[in-house]
C-alpha cells in the first residue's frame, strides 16, 4: 500500500483451466450453445474456485467461431473491474487487434454471450464495445436473490442500447444459469458491493 | 486475429510521463487541487497522444494522498474499457492489495476525482469500487458536445449510487476541463463510440 509501483502494468490473466476450455471448444451455432459455453465458465469457476460464479464468451455471430472468454476475477485479482463481460470483451478486443468489435472496422459481427445479465458497469462496457448481440441466461433478479446488487440498470438503459443497435435476449438457459448462482451461495462464496 | 492467445495475460500500463506526473505530484488536499490533477492528466494525454482526453485520479480522503492515476488507454491499447476511471480504480485497488477501497477494509476512505463525468461503465466500475466520493469536472453535456456518446447514465443512476453511501461533486475546475475537451477536438482527435 505504501509502494504506489504506478511504472509497473497490471496483469489480466485467464485462470489456466479457462485456457484449456476455450482451446477445446467447438463453434457454437446457437445462442443456447453459446450461453451454454458461458454458463460452464461460470461453474468452472466456481468449482475451481478462481472467483464469482460469473462467465461470457465472445463470438463471431455467423460462425460461431469463439473470439475470447471472461470469467469473474475480482477477488482473485484484487480488482473490482473484471467481471466476466469485461475480461471477455478485452480479450475479444486484444484478438481483433481493435477497441472496437463492430463490423466494419471488424470484417464480421460478434456477440456477446453471458451466464448472468450484465451489471451496470457491464452494460456500458457492451455500449463501447462493438458488439451486435447480447445473450443473457440467469436475471438481474436471480443475481440480486442470492445478493448481488448490480448496481443502476434500468429498462431504459438497455432501451438506450437498443436504440444504437444492439440486440438483447434474456433467459437463455436460465435454469442452468441459475443452478451455478446457487451453487456458489451453497459453497459460501463471498457477496462483495459497493 | 486468427490466434487467440488467451494465455498470454493482457497488460494494462500507464504512459511513462503520467508515471512521472505521478511520482511528483504533492498531496492534494482540495477537492479542487484533485480534479485539476485530474485534468492535467487529461491534458498530458492530448498533449501526448496517448489516447482520450480524460483523466483520473485517486486520493486518500482525509490526507490527499495520491494512490494512482488513470488515463484514457482505449486507442493506444486497442481496448475500449480502460476509460481514465478504470485504470485509476484498477491502479488503486492493485496499490490497497484489495478489490474495495471502502473504509473499512481499507483504513482508510477513498475519493475519485476524473476530468469529465463517468460514462455508464465508469460509474458502474465507481458503483464496485469502494470510493465514498467522486469529484467531477466537465459534464456529461460537454462531453457529448464534442461528440462522445457517454451511454445509458440518468439522474436516477446517480441517486442509485447515492443512496449507497456515494456523493457526488460536478462542475470543479469546469472551465479549465472543457478546455481540454476542445483542445482535443481541434487537435482532430478520434471519437470512438459504441
């Protein structure tokens, strides 16, 4: 704490086992494969126990080609920013070499695919980062059950994205989704907030 | 593009002249000295061409200590979620050995000063962080004057974050902000948007 150490980066770092799943993945054609994906990233992170029970991927939407995957960081990375949707849409956006995942500049569309609806933080990084599609499995509502507080969504802040072309669907896999959220209240997981 | 990499941790590193910024920088122990810090580093970016005009800072609240510096990275690291707010949170957090800046764990309470109003993301990223405050300099409408779409952000968002134990400051050093949000605009600098 006294060492500020500001010259030195900090590290985003996938847990190795995250690596492995994603190397072994197939092309996901549909959205429930695609939430599918997303929702084992949450489980394996919770079973693994390298943070909260959150995943995503990204992919190429005509392909199902998979461009990255997140998982949940915080606790493990000391840092408040790397949710799931983050770490994945960084890693999406290192691989295009590009701050943004929209075509054009990027030659296809790409889609977002997340166990948990997005936090508020969340949503306004899916609002920079290019991405056409959102594809949610557990709620907001399952989130804040086992105590989560996702912070200032309204129905208008995903209107607001809509409006700008992005498109969301909600409740893809949700009772699978869900399992995850409850598995990690039964194994004590820890509820950070603000 | 066609190699992933997802072994290979992204790295997120300030400028080296926002370091030395940094490393010289007196306690600032006016909610004033803080955000004009905060606009020098906006400035410094322009000045230097590394990236958006933005820029942040956090303190310690009661001392004025400087605990780290953001600044806005989304061109220079083809990553569209280090706003100035981010990285200065990520640099606190990593600097505290914690994912929250809240007094307690922390022994002490935290404060964000930034250049311009939080988009939607940096004030969900604010919503995780732990800071009890955040001083503001330029607007949201300043900001959208020179062309940056700064997302799903309403009045009932901040009164969701204030009901939390969050207080808001906007308008510091306003003047002088907006100067460096016009500067970038005659300079002809990229604005990005979702």
């Amino acid at each position: 704490m006294s060492d500020a150490n500001w010259g030195t980066p900090i590290e985003v770092a996938l847990p190795s086992w995250a690596v492995a799943l994603a190397n072994t993945a197939s092309p996901c054609r549909t959205d429930e494969a695609r939430v599918a994906l997303a929702i084992a990233l949450a489980r394996g992170n919770v079973e693994h126990g390298t943070g909260g029970p959150f995943g995503a991927a990204v992919f190429e939407e005509a392909t199902g080609r998979l461009v990255s995957v997140g998982v949940n960081l915080v606790e493990t990375r000391d840092n408040a920013v790397l949710h799931a949707e983050v770490v994945a849409l960084m890693f999406a956006q290192r691989a295009l070499g590009s701050y943004t995942l929209a075509s054009p500049p990027a030659p296809v569309a790409h889609v977002l695919a997340t166990s948990c609806a997005p936090c508020a933080m969340c949503l306004g990084a899916v609002h920079w980062s290019g991405v056409s599609r959102v594809l949610i499995g557990a709620t907001r509502d399952d989130a804040m059950a086992i105590g989560f507080d996702e912070g200032p969504v309204f129905p208008e802040s995903v209107r607001y994205l809509e409006a700008r072309g992005i498109t969301f669907v909600e409740g893809i896999e949700r009772a699978s989704a869900r399992a995850v959220l409850q598995r990690y209240r039964e194994l004590g997981g820890p509820l950070y907030n603000g």
